[in-house]
C-alpha cells in the first residue's frame, strides 16, 4: 500500500526517519508522528477497510476517505467493488466532519447548538474520534 498521507492526521508532509526492521519509518512532520508502510498495510488493513466502507455509506467522496485515512482512494474503490457496497445518491446534503480528541468531543456534545437540527455519528479513528454530522435542513 502507497502511503500518501500521515495516518494520525492526514498531513501529507511527512519525512523519512531510519529503517526500522527493515521498513522505511517516516515521521509526520505536522503531528511528529511514527509510521512505517507496514503498519499501515497489512496489520491495520482490516480497519481500514471497515472505516473506509463506513465512510463511503456516511455519504463521503473517494476523495475524502483518502485525505481522512491517508489510503489511497483507488484501494477505497476497489473495496467498495469488492463488498458491493452500494448507496443511495442524494444530492440534498452532504456530510460534514470533524477530527476531534476525546476532550474535545466532550466538549462538542456540551453544546446543544451543535447537536439541534443535525444527526451526529462518532466513529473511532485511531487515537481520535470522528464526528460525521448530517444537516437535515440545510440552505
Ligand atoms: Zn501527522
């Protein structure tokens, strides 16, 4: 699997760090965060997939899978080919997200201005949660 962004936070500055063994490390230059093509592909493939797939249903394009999961949206494709997945097309809306820690989720639900109107869904993405909310009314 290619690595195209940093799977902590989607950055796409990272750098090489060392050999660790023997696979390229890299470390995110925008959260320092380790990674190496390894830990990204076979070990954690599965998550990936059941993310990715999850993603694709919240109504996400190819294209912001890959930017939020640092995995390449042809792999998204294939996956999507490979469980047929289908959704139904609805131009009306379209999903927002956001990246938020654990605090900053607590802090997110305090607010009802952020929860009226809108349905939420969090999911776990590595050390973080992701916050998917659906405005049923927006203009
Ligand atoms: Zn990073």
């Amino acid at each position: 699997m290619k690595i195209n962004s940093c799977p902590n936070c989607g950055s796409e500055k990272f750098v090489k760090s060392g050999i660790i063994k023997d696979r390229q490390r890299y470390k995110c230059k925008a959260c320092n965060y380790f990674f190496s093509v390894n830990k990204i592909g076979k070990s954690i493939d599965q998550y990936y997939v059941n993310k990715a797939l999850q993603l694709y249903l919240e109504g996400l394009s190819y294209r912001e899978i890959e930017r939020i999961l640092g995995i390449s949206h042809v792999s998204i494709l294939n996956w999507v080919k490979k469980y047929n997945i289908k959704r139904p097309y609805n131009p009306d809306y379209h999903p927002t997200y956001k990246i938020l820690n654990a605090v900053e989720l607590s802090h997110y639900f305090q607010d009802t201005d952020n929860l009226s109107g809108a349905g939420v869904v969090v999911t776990e993405l590595g050390d973080k949660f992701m916050l998917i909310k659906w405005e049923r009314f927006r203009n």
